[in-house]
C-alpha cells in the first residue's frame, strides 16, 4: 500500500504538529548488511563509526573522492510521524526508510539549522549542511507519489525526508529517550 498525493497531503497537519523542543527517540534501526534492518532496544553512537554495527563506515557515497563514506552523512535522522503514515498499519515497514534514528521532532531548517546539536540518551549529534532526499529504495518501497512528498516544496521545508547527522559525544539511545536542542558553549580566548 503507497500513500496518494491527497493522503500525504492531508497529513501536514499532523506533521507540522511534531514538537520543536523536547522530542522523542521512537526507532533505532541498524543496517547490519545491504538490504537488512535490525530494529534494537538500544544503540551505541561512536563518533567514528556512527551507530555501532551499521555499515555506514563501508558504504561509499558518490560525493566523496575514492567513494568514500561521507563524514557528514554518518546518521540519518527521519520524523517518525512522517515514516510511521507511509508504513501504515505494517509497523515493520518503519525500519525500510534506511535511517538509523526515527525522532518525533520538528526537523525543519527553521527549527534545527545547521550545526545545531541534539542530545539523545547520553549521545549527542550534530546536525549537518549534507541534504537528505528520497532515493529509488525509498520510492520502491513508499510510492513516487511519497517521494515527490518528501522531495516536494513543503518535503525540503520540514525535512520530511530527514536530516544528516554527525556524532560529536559517544553514548547510548534507546527508544523512548527524550531528545532536545543542546546549546553550544562558545570558547573565549583570554
């Protein structure tokens, strides 16, 4: 089952309702393979590896010389209320989106600029200038009329798609943590 134009749009409503501050972790999902998903009751977020036992640290990204993993590409964060409509009532299908983290919070540019960073459980991430769009897996497995959505103009205005992150304090996330804006200590030089 794929969502229509008219159903997505139906939903802004719901999505514009995702909180600004003090959010929820609701899924932490690993990519132990390519095309495998393991749903987990906790995760580790390493600042070298991005979520421990994901295979970010091996997938190449075409943006990189050599094909390297992007640095700025380490997570990828995604509005479960967004995933949680085009899975229907197949919560399993959740985990097919590809990210790693699925937050109730607002993800727009507005909201969450730049650089801004989040903490979850004992970790905190950092929000990245790296887009996140919709790509054939998606559209295969959420319908072209979901990817134009999440691409379209109020897609890229919440983010809809989702963000990219980056690991800045190693820790633990489990579902159900709360995850709210850190604000960022300026060093002073004397």
């Amino acid at each position: 089952m794929h969502r229509t134009t008219a159903e997505l749009e139906a939903f802004e409503e719901t999505l514009r309702q995702s909180p600004r501050d003090d959010g929820t972790l609701e899924l932490v999902v690993r990519r132990p393979g390519i095309g495998e998903r393991e749903v987990l009751v906790e995760g580790s977020l390493d600042t070298e590896v991005g979520l421990v036992g994901d295979t970010w640290k091996d997938r190449t990204s075409s943006k990189m010389d050599h094909k390297a993993p992007h640095p700025r590409m380490q997570l990828n964060v995604m509005n479960h209320r967004m995933v949680a409509f085009l899975a229907g009532d197949d919560p399993d299908r959740r985990a097919l989106a590809g990210d790693q983290l699925f937050v109730d919070l607002d993800l727009s540019e507005d909201n969450l600029p730049t650089g801004t960073r989040l903490a979850i459980g004992t970790a905190v991430i950092e929000v990245t200038e790296m887009p996140h769009r919709g790509c054939a897996k998606f559209m295969a497995r959420f319908g072209e009329e979901a990817m134009r959505f999440v691409n379209g103009r109020l897609g890229r205005e919440l983010r809809l798609r989702g963000i990219n992150a980056v690991v800045v304090v190693p820790g633990v996330v489990r579902p159900g943590d709360t995850i709210q804006k850190v604000e960022v200590a300026l060093e002073v030089s004397v």
